[in-house]
C-alpha cells in the first residue's frame, strides 16, 4: 500500500450518494476517505489482473462445462440403480 501523502495525486468525481456511503464506510472503518478509496482499487486492481493472467474466458468455460459435466451426471444418476452402475458410468466417460 502507498503511504499517505506519497505518489501522485488522482481526483475524481462521483455522485453524491456514493460519496456519502464510502464516507459511511471509511467512518467504521476509522480510517480516511482515501484510504479506504485507495484500499478498494489496489484490491479491484489485483482482482482483475489475477483474472486477467487466468484468462475470464477460460474460467466462464470452465463453469460451463463443469455445469455440463454435473447434468450429464444427475441424469445418469437418475438412471442407474446403484451407486456401482454410476461409478462404471462415469469411469467410462473419463477414458
């Protein structure tokens, strides 16, 4: 985190009510407004620089197959009459 004071200087503008809820926040808080302002971007930064080296389209595509992979499986759960037939099931799917 940057020290107070150091670094350069960035304002912005921002509507009313969003300043009266980060002023809300900075008060619980104990801290400055921009802090706690500097706070939420050096952690919105991190978060999309993580996503950005995983790559969004390749986690979306994950969740999508996975969602796939779970319906293809409830459905052959619903099928089989064991736990064993299932276990077959799915290890043939795997080869």
């Amino acid at each position: 985190m940057n020290e107070e004071g150091k670094g350069r200087k960035i304002t912005f503008h921002c509507p009313d009510d969003v300043a009266e809820r980060l002023d809300k926040l900075a008060g619980k808080g104990d801290i400055p407004r921009s802090k706690l302002v500097l706070n939420m971007v050096e952690m919105s930064l991190d978060f999309l620089e993580a996503t950005q080296k995983v790559g969004v389209l390749h986690i979306a595509l994950l969740f999508r197959d996975a969602g796939i992979k779970l319906k293809d499986l409830s459905k052959k759960w619903k099928e089989k009459k064991s736990i064993s037939d299932l276990s077959n099931e799915v290890n043939k799917d795997m080869k």
